[in-house]
C-alpha cells in the first residue's frame, strides 16, 4: 500500500513539472488623435494633429488616417488627406500633416475632422480628431461687375441719394428695427444695430445675415430703414445690389407708407422693389400690399422676374427699378421692365398716392421662404452699391 502512494506521487511530481505555463496576453498600447485649433492665414499652410500612443512598443504600430468634410470643404478649405501612418518600434507619437488653404475672404470659422481606423498592434480609444480653421479676414468676397445705371436721366432731378461711400452707416438718414418678433412672418433672426450685422465696406453697405445664438434667436442680421428721416412720393428709384442665397434666407428692398405709424399695416400700403428667397436665386419678385386698417392680412398684386442662363443674383450687381407715378408703378430688372399695377388693379382704397420710406433687410427663415437646412452656407450678405431717387422736374 505504501508502495503504490509513493509510485503516485513520483509520477504526479514529474507530470506537473514537465508542464509550461502560457504566456500572458501582451497589453496593446492604446493610441488618441488630438482637436487642433488654428487661424487660417491667406497663403496655405502645414498643420499638424497629434496621434500618441499611451505608451512606447517593441513592435510598429500602424494606422489608417482620412479627412472628412463637416463645414469646412475639400480643396476649397484644406487638401484631404487618406493615407497609412506608422509610429516605429520605441517611440510614442506622430505628426498628421494636414494642408490648410487660406484666402483672405470674410467667413465663419469651419471644422473638418480626422479619422483614425484599421490600427495594427495598438488600440483606438480617441478615432476622431476636429480640426477648427478660425476666420481672421475681413475682406469679403464681393463682385465688382454688373449692371449700372446713370446719375440723371432726361427730365428727371436727382432728389437723394446714398452711395454708401463714407466710413459708416450715415444716421442722418438710416435708422433700425431691433428685435426678434418674427415680424408677422414667422422668421428666425434677431435683428441688430450692431457692426457685425450691418456695415461699410468697399463703399458698399453690407447686411450680414449670421448664424449665432443672440438673446434668444438662431441668427441674426439687420433691418434697416429710413423712417422719421427720408421719405418721398412718386419718381425714380434705382438700387444696385448683389442677393444673398440659400435656403431660407430673404432679401428684401421695400416701402412702406408714412402713414404707418398711425393706421399700421396693410393700410399704410407696400411697395416690394425686390424680394426674392434663397432656394431659387435667379427669381425676384416685385409686389404691391394693400388693405383696410386693422384687416391683419393683405391683398397684393405683382409679378416676378428669373435671369436666364446659369447665373443667378448672388453672382453680379443687378438693379432694381420702380418707377412710380400717380396712379401707377412699374417694376424693373436691369432696366427690363416685368409688372405694372395701376389704381384700377387695386380693389378698396388705393394707398400708393402718399409718402413712403425704405426698409433694406436679410430675414432668416419665414412662411413664405422655409428655413434653413443643412445646404444653407453661413453668414450671408446683401451688398449694395447705391440707392437714388429721382423725381420729374
């Protein structure tokens, strides 16, 4: 009996140490892509995102890196990059090379993101680097060309004018609505009297639409207006512009009647010189709104204009005509006239034998327009070059 345990135990002994214990797993290193902030310059330029490994390996370690569009665009913005990156045997990180595109144009800051993937020897735990290109222009991109109109035409005075030609906004004449009731439409923006939204550039006025959050609102922009400082009634006006566009947005040129203030809209009377809505922006509209007081909608009559061809009213300064008599308004594009109203179209009172002041603005979404989407581009401008009135002599 004795015999067998000790036989048992010599070949339990033996067994065991002929055993070998496995080798424990290796621990990968775990590798991250860093965000990257920078200002974008006007000439292109190297930026380069960090990718680093917790810790040093005794093997290389290889990965996948692709750009991806957010706001910022490929080869407008920075040059897209997809490409195999290595960190080699005893070091710990490496350098992404990225080549950012600048301009010296006016426009949001833009993002545009890194991935990482397909990672050899090493564990993603941050796969998605941002890379945020800052603005730090102030020139915008405005075109110089386009239709023009003369400083007198045959029987006519010149009777006022603003070309826009001084280093601000001329408060004699301009003066705001501020806030974000909607205005009877349902729009977004919240409308401002400050530089970021309205200002001179170029001896052009500029209206800069933007997406930002403001006191509450989405956007912002500015309505401008000359009410309590210029108003008139019948003659010429000539306005030379460039339009914003995209989904959503709504440039406007228009009049309302000096009686505003006292018998409110629509009685006081509209006269739209131009709107037009950002999804289609080779059309313009000319219209006119009237109403009895306290109705709380208006009648309206008008009739649109489209360029022909590719171009649209983003691309060159166009202007846009009414001229106004008694008892008649006619609506030009270019000096191409498009619609006619006269006393006998307008049923009930006819409103448009008073004074009338301008309203300039860029709204932001509204019933009529729709709102914007993701195609919509941020800011937006309308850039205008002159406004003049003429009257008979």
């Amino acid at each position: 009996m004795k015999l067998l345990s000790v036989t048992f135990f010599l070949l339990f002994f033996f067994i065991s140490c002929g055993e070998t214990t496995p080798d424990p797993p290796v621990k990968l290193p775990k590798i991250a892509i860093s965000n990257y902030s920078f200002d974008e310059g006007n000439e292109n330029k190297t930026v380069e995102f960090k990718v680093e490994m917790d810790k040093t390996f005794d093997k290389t370690v290889s990965f996948d890196v692709s750009t991806m569009e957010i706001t910022a665009q490929e080869n407008v913005d920075f040059v897209p990059v997809n490409k195999k990156f290595e960190i080699i045997q005893g070091k710990s990180f490496i350098n992404i090379p990225v080549e950012i595109i600048g301009d010296d144009i006016k426009e949001e800051d833009e993002q545009f993101s890194l991935k990482l993937s397909n990672c050899v020897n090493c564990e993603i735990i941050v796969s998605e680097g941002i890379g945020t290109i800052l603005n730090d222009d102030t020139k915008n991109d405005s075109p110089l060309d386009g239709y023009t109109t003369p400083l007198s035409y045959p029987g006519y005075d010149l009777l006022w004018q603003d070309e826009f030609d001084k280093s601000s906004i001329d408060d004699k004449y301009w003066g705001y609505d501020i806030g974000a009731s909607g205005w009877g439409n349902e729009e977004k923006q919240y409308y401002t009297d400050r530089p970021d939204n309205s200002y001179i550039e170029n001896g052009n006025l500029v209206i800069e639409a933007r997406k930002e959050n403001y006191q509450g609102a989405e956007y912002t922009s500015a309505r401008m207006n000359t009410k309590d400082k210029f108003s008139f009634m019948f003659g010429r006006v000539d306005i030379r512009a460039v339009l914003p566009e995209g989904q959503g947005i709504w440039p406007a040129l228009w009049m309302l009647g000096d009686k505003f203030s006292q018998t409110g809209w629509p009685s006081c009377g509209e006269i739209d010189i131009m709107e037009m809505l950002g999804h289609e922006p080779n059309k313009v509209y000319g219209t006119a709104h009237w109403g009895e007081q306290g109705q709380g909608f208006s009648f309206h009559k008008g009739d649109s204009y489209t360029i022909q061809g590719t171009d649209d009213f983003s691309d060159k300064f166009h202007v846009f005509t009414i001229k106004w008599e008694y008892n008649k308004i006619q609506w030009f594009v270019d000096d191409n006239l498009f619609y006619t109203l006269s006393n006998a179209d307008v049923n009930g009172s006819y409103p448009f034998n008073d004074n009338f002041f301008f309203i300039f603005n860029v709204a932001v979404g509204g019933k009529w327009p729709g709102y914007p989407d993701e195609t919509t581009v941020f800011p937006q401008r309308m850039i205008v070059d002159y406004i003049r009135v003429f009257q008979k002599k």
